[in-house]
C-alpha cells in the first residue's frame, strides 16, 4: 500500500480562537415545554429554531438561551411528528457538541517541515483558494469526474451542489451501503416504493409489531420509540428476534433469541405457517400482489421444523407468533429495520420481510404502513448540472443495478486503481461521515485515501478522518447556523427550520457558506446566485406557503394532506411502480438480474473453535462515533462493554467488570482494552458491544482510548450481489488478555 499521507494527530493547533465556556449541564432529564419555569426564561422570544443534528431523525426543537445569552438548553418542538415535543436523551445533550472545547477551530492545511507531515493553521481565504487551485489542476488532468463527495447530514446539500455544477454525480451517503439500502432496494423490488426515513409505519395504530434486530429503546429514533411505547400501553403485542435480550425484547410478549445470521429461515417457516394455515389476507393478496403461487410452491417444505434446526428457535414458538400476527392483521408491521447490512444476502432478508408485511395485507392499512406525503420544496433557479461522462458505476458494469443510490463502499473501491478500472477518483469532499469507523475493511479505506490527490474534509471535530485530510475545514455545529430546510415524509407534510442561536465559536463557518464561497472560486457562481442564505431561504419557503420571518416564530409548518389518503381504501384500485403493477411476491427484477425471485436460506460460516460472533449496536446516550466526546454525554455513559455469557466468561475465567482486548479471526486486536459484561442477555455463540467508541486521537480528551471499536475488528466484509451493500457481522473474535505487541 503506497504510505503518501501520515495519519495526523490534531494536537495543539487551533488552540487560539475564543474559548468556549466549560460549564457542565445536566442535559439527560427529558424536557418538555412544560418543565420550563418562566422566571428561568424571560420570554419566549429568545428561542430560536432549529432541528437536531445529533442523528438523523431530525426532530425539531427549540433552542434557549440562559441570561448571559450563552446556549442553555434544546427542548423539542410540540408541533413537530418527528418529536412530538421531546427529544431523546442525545437530542438533549446536543448542547455538548456547541461546548466540546476539542472542536475544529480553524482551517488546517497539511504541510511537510523536516521530513514530517503536519498540520497549519490557515486562513479561510488560504484554504479555499488552495482548495479551488487543486480541485482545477486534478480535473484538468483527469477529469472533473474524478471528484467524489462522501456525506452525511443536512450541509452535504450544498457540496452535493457544488459538486455537480463541477461536474460530478459521484455523491454517496454512508447510509446506503452501510445501512438502509438493502431494505430500500427490498421494499422497491416488492412494493415499488421504498420505506424511507423515517419509516412509513404505523406504530401508533398497529396492534402487532415486529422487531427482527431493531433494537428500539436503544435505537432512540424518537417518535418510533414514543409511538411503540404507545402502542404498548394500548395493548399492542410486540414480537422480537435478536439473539440479545434487548429493551425491546424486555418489552415483548414473544422474545425470539435466533441463532445470529439465520433470519431468513425463521421468516421462510412464518411465510409457511401463514400460507399452509390459511391465514394471510386473501382478498389483499388475490387483488393486489403477483407470485403467489410462486411463494407458496416455494415454501412447501419450509415448515417450522425445518426452520428449528436452523434457527433454534421451537416449532410451537414459531407458530405461536404466527398467529400473533395473523390475529392482528392488517393491523401488523413486520418492521423493515434499519441498519440492515448484516450477512451480505441482506435484500433477500428484507425481501422476506415485505413479503411477510404483504402476506398480512398490512402495506397501506392503518396500523401497518402509512402512504407518507413530504412537501416539494423547490430548489433555487441555476443553470443545469453539465452531464458527467462518468460515475462511479462506470467501475462496476453489470454489478448492482438494482442499487438506486451510489454506494459509500462503492466510491472507495473505484478510488483504488486496482479493485476498478474504469473510474479511479483523485478527490473527495468528505462532510459529516468519518469514514474509518463507518466504512468497513479500514485497511481499503485508507489504501484508498493513500490514491487521493486532494482530500478536504468537513467536520465539527478532529476525528479519524480528518487526520487524514490534506485540509481540514471546521464547520460550525447545527446550534450555531442556517441549514437546508428539513424536509421529511411523515403523517402529514411539513418542513422545518434550522437557525443559528448564537454567532459560531471560534473560526468556524457553516457548510453552504463553504459550498458557495468555493463557487465563486471555481467560476460556478452562477449556481449558487442567491445574496444570502436568508434570501434563498424565504424565496423556498415563500414557494410553499410560508416564509422566513413566519418559520423563525413557528420552527415547524405542518400542511394538511392534498387527499385523504393515508390507507387505502377499501377495494381501492392501486397501481404499484413495479413491473407488474403489483406487489411483487416473485420479484421480476431479481429474475431479470439473475437472482433468485424468491428469497431462498443459504448457510453462513460459523465461528470457529474458541472464537464468537462479534454483534454491535446502538445506545440510547450514543450516535455512533460523534457522540463519543459530547461532555454532556460522556456523563451517562463514557465508554463500552462487551457482553459476554455467563457460560463463556466461565470457561475463559473472565470476570464480571474485567478489562480484556479482543482480537479477530484476522489477527486484528483491539487497540483498547474493553471492560466486560458478563449477561445472560447475550447468547453463548455470540458477543455485543456499542459502535463509536475506542478512539484513538488524544485531542479528543474525553474519548481517547475509552472503549473499543467495533470497526477495528470487523475486516471481512460480506458483500451484497444484488446492490452492494456491505455486510459487517461475518466477524468472530476471541479474547486476549494483552496488547498487541506493536501496541502500547
Ligand atoms: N441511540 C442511538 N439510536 C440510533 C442510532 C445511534 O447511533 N444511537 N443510529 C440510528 C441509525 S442511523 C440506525 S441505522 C439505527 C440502527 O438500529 P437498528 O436498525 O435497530 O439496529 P441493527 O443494527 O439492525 O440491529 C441491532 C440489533 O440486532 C441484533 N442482532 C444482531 N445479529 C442479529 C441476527 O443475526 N438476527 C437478528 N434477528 N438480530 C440480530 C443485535 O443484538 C441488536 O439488538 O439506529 C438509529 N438510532
Ligand atoms: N462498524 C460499524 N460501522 C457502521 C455502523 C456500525 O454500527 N458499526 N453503523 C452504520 C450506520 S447504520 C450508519 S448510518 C453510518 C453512520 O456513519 P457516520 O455518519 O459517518 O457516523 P459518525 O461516526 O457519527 O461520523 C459523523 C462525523 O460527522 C461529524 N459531524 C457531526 N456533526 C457535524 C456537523 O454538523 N457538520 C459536519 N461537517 N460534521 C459533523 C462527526 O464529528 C463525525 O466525524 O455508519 C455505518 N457504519
Ligand atoms: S432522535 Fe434524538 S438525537 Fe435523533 S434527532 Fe431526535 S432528538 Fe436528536
Ligand atoms: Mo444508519
């Protein structure tokens, strides 16, 4: 692997601008506006709106400030549906993210003194013109193709932006092919539509839910986490499979604990017991869907017997819950997941599971899936995009076709000359991702940087991927700027606003300040002709019916529906966006692919002798690794644990609260040591442990070596044939008592 760019340690630099008040919150309690003591707050006129960047729900709330007009605290937006008026326990500490005094305080520019890489402060000025100098010789020499934008979170619009009227397509989001695309592609190739974020699913209304790995509870995606625990109390039964006695499982009138990785027989023998007892939906499936006779030839022998000596999980479990479902029906969600890129035959998963959801009649019925409608906010007037000559399908002809966003993984791989051949990318614009921890086999994504010409990298905080940047530009975080405006499907259209509170710290700036400022350099000006983000903000709300000045007074404008559809009707005629025009039980876009038109179970490798599945997940204190400095957060939870069965820690003589390292089946140890949790909760075959911990750059002071990191470990990647999404949890690791010798 070539070694041209050295893994910098932000350290020291920066260190001039104003210094942030230290003063420590306690920022966990949820509140709602009723917690609010008017003699705390003048009026209500010094909250300013916003919605929260802390993930990716997006929940709008309001920001106030104490007397000294410091920020004081975020409290959620009564109006909005994301929320509902409460934010979850990160949503509140987001403050911390305004007061982390290890942020980004100034632009960095890498630099050799002596013989070794480093880092210099530069001015705004200095930054973006070398920046624009380099974006112009690499595209003279190779193409403006050759650029690449790898983002996550909400100023990635305006590099999106920038990036096309450059002249490149090549835009990708870790929460594709690292997450939700699996199920996108699962649900398209079923129901014609995919799910979306959030989820199209009736919770509060459903009389049955379904959770096959979701782990709601420490999945805090807010209003799912709210509507379930409605739902519950309404007397809905939930139904988990998780090899991990999780919250939700706690929650559950039938807990599933699967063997890890043998989903798809378990929803196989549930397809089986619905069909060969007679209890799915006939009239739905009769007016509605295509294949059946397909599925139910399929399935003949897939009984639940079959299914236990696979999963096991008991016959009689597996028919109870059945008729759990098939009683509740249409009232019912099979929920589609989240992060499902797991296995590497993950859409086949999630093609299961729609097909279960299609079985029950529950895909446009109340209580199942909603038809969401999401306001058309029009984007300011600009000359068209020029049409790329590449992108970076070009590297993968007739490979993922059914793939309708571009892949993370996808980009990285064309960035290496000698995975692909058509498309080798120079540059990236990285914004909001820190791609190490998020994008599996770390050793190609590094040997991909090492072929960049020019890495610019936008983030709040020095993270593992700014050390690898050749210039750092520090943005201002969601507390302190004007954004695009939030514009998600749900119940009901709405949009939101998110407005700076108070001035950004330090030399930092927003990204569509960044994104236009580069424009005026590149000679792009003319798409990004808007004066100020205010003007272009109110021309775009004045389009929907709003205004600036209005959405600064309300934060949250929800519309009412244009129809009354939410359900279908009964007997309603539906053309549905797939080959057929139905719901596609055989998928005619599988088959045309080559792949199987019918989810089919195939075994995965077991963990060898001594060695056990390496499973991770979500905390309700945490957002992967951006949370893991937050001082507010830090509070609740500073570091993670692995949780290891009783049975296991007995033979390994590990005890309850003991630091141990992990090590892969690769040889790849943990360069943290992580302390145990020695739980029933957890299967004997497998461990669990919290993503985004176990940093390694000291200038994250309240991160840096707390914890371990999943990432490190997980260097076998299994990857979709069908849309390229790449699955994480074919990892196995055992435990060492001992650094790694070339670890201090
Ligand atoms: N607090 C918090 N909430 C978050 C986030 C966060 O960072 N922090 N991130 C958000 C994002 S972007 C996403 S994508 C979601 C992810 O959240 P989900 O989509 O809910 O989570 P997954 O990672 O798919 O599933 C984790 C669960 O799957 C179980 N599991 C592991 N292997 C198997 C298996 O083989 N079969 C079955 N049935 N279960 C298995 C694990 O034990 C664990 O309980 O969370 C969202 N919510
Ligand atoms: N091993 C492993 N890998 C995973 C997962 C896992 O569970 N385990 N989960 C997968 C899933 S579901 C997802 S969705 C992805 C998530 O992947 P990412 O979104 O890349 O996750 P983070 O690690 O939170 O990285 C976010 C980065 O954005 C920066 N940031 C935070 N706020 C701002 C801001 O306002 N502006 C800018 N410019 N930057 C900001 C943070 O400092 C951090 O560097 O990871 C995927 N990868
Ligand atoms: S769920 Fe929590 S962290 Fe995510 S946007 Fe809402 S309040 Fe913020
Ligand atoms: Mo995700």
């Amino acid at each position: 692997m070539a070694t041209r760019r050295d893994f910098i340690r932000i350290s020291g630099l920066g260190l001039g601008g104003l210094a942030a008040s230290t003063t420590s919150y306690g920022f966990y309690k949820q509140l709602s506006k009723s917690d609010l003591k008017p003699s705390e707050l003048k009026i209500d006129t010094t909250r300013t709106p916003t919605y929260c960047e802390v993930c990716f729900w997006k929940c709008a709330g309001w920001v106030y400030k104490n007397e000294e007009g410091n920020i004081w605290k975020v409290i959620g937006n009564d109006e909005d549906q994301h929320s509902n008026g409460r934010l979850c326990p990160r949503g509140t500490g987001g403050p911390g993210m305004y007061y982390d005094q290890d942020r980004l305080k100034t632009p960095l520019i890498r630099t050799e003194e002596r013989g070794k890489q480093t880092f210099r402060e530069a001015s705004w000025d200095e930054a973006l013109d070398h920046i624009a100098d380099r974006m112009k010789s690499i595209a003279g020499e190779f193409g403006p193709e050759c650029f690449a934008l790898l983002t996550h979170g909400s100023g990635g619009k305006y590099f999106g932006n920038l990036i096309q009227a450059f002249g490149s397509s090549s835009i990708a989001a870790p929460s594709y092919a690292q997450c939700r695309g699996p199920r996108e592609v699962a649900f398209q190739t079923t129901f014609g539509e995919g799910v979306g974020s959030p989820e199209r699913i009736d919770i509060r209304d459903t009389r049955c839910l379904v959770l096959i790995g979701s782990h709601l509870g420490e999945n805090m995606h807010n209003g799912q986490v709210q509507e379930m625990s409605d739902a519950i109390d309404k007397g809905a039964s939930i139904i988990t499979v998780d090899p991990r006695f999780s919250i939700a499982a706690s929650k559950s009138k039938y807990w599933l604990p699967i063997k890890p990785a043998t989903d798809i027989a378990l929803l196989l023998a549930w397809i089986h017991v619905l069909i060969y007892e007679e209890s799915y939906d006939e009239e739905y499936i009769e007016k509605y869907t295509y294949g059946f006779e397909q599925l139910k030839a399929h399935v003949k022998n897939m009984t639940p017997e079959w299914a236990y000596g696979i999963t096991t999980i008991e016959p009689e479990l597996i028919r109870k819950s059945a008729k759990e479902m098939a009683d509740a029906s249409p009232a019912v969600i099979i929920h589609p997941g989240r992060h499902v890129t797991w296995y590497g035959d993950d859409t086949q998963r999630e093609r299961a599971i729609a097909i279960l959801n299609a079985l029950m009649g529950s895909w446009g019925r109340r209580g199942g899936y909603y038809v969401p409608e999401q306001v058309d906010v029009p984007s300011w007037p600009h000359p068209p995009y020029p049409t790329p000559s590449r992108t970076w399908k070009d590297a993968f002809p007739d490979q993922y076709n059914l793939a309708y966003e571009t892949l993370a993984s996808g980009i990285c791989d064309a960035t290496i000359p000698t995975i692909s051949k058509a498309c080798n990318f120079k540059g990236w614009i990285v914004n909001g991702t820190n791609l190490l921890k998020t994008i599996p086999d770390r050793e190609k994504v590094i040997e991909a940087i090492q072929n960049l010409e020019l890495m610019v990298v936008v983030d709040t905080m020095p993270m593992e991927i700014t050390g690898w940047a050749d210039v750092v530009l520090p943005e201002c975080t969601y507390l302190e700027r004007y954004d695009s405006i939030r514009v998600s499907p749900h119940r009901k259209p709405a949009v939101a606003l998110r407005m700076p509170a108070t001035e950004p710290l330090y030399d930092s700036k927003p990204a569509y300040w960044m994104a236009k400022e580069l424009s005026k350099r590149l000679g792009l000006e003319d798409y990004f002709s808007w004066n100020s983000i205010e003007e272009m903000l109110d021309w775009q709300f004045n389009k929907i019916g709003t205004s600036l000045e209005e959405m600064k007074r309300i934060g949250v404008k929800t519309f009412e529906r244009s129809y009354d559809d939410l359900y279908y009707y009964p007997d309603q005629e539906v053309e549905f966006y797939t080959n057929s025009g139905k719901i596609e039980l055989y998928s005619t876009d599988l088959a045309a692919e080559g792949f199987d038109p019918i989810p089919v179970y195939t075994p995965h490798e077991e963990p060898p002798e001594g060695f056990y599945r390496l499973n991770y997940g979500r905390a309700p204190a945490h957002t992967f690794s951006r949370t893991a400095n937050n001082p507010n957060l830090t509070d609740i939870m500073e570091e993670n644990t692995v949780w290891i069965n009783p049975k296991v820690a007995r033979i390994w003589g590990i005890d309850n609260g003991q630091y141990i390292y992990l090590e892969n089946q690769d040889g790849v140890r943990s360069t943290f040591p992580i302390k145990t949790r020695v739980t029933e909760r957890i299967r004997w075959d497998s461990v669990f442990m919290v993503h985004g911990f176990g940093h390694n750059n000291k200038k994250l002071s309240r991160a840096y070596g707390k914890g371990a990191s999943d990432s490190e470990l997980i260097t076998r990647v299994h990857t979709d044939p069908i849309m390229g999404g790449t699955g994480m949890r074919g990892n196995f690791v055992t435990f060492k008592f001992e650094p790694a010798k070339n670890d201090v």
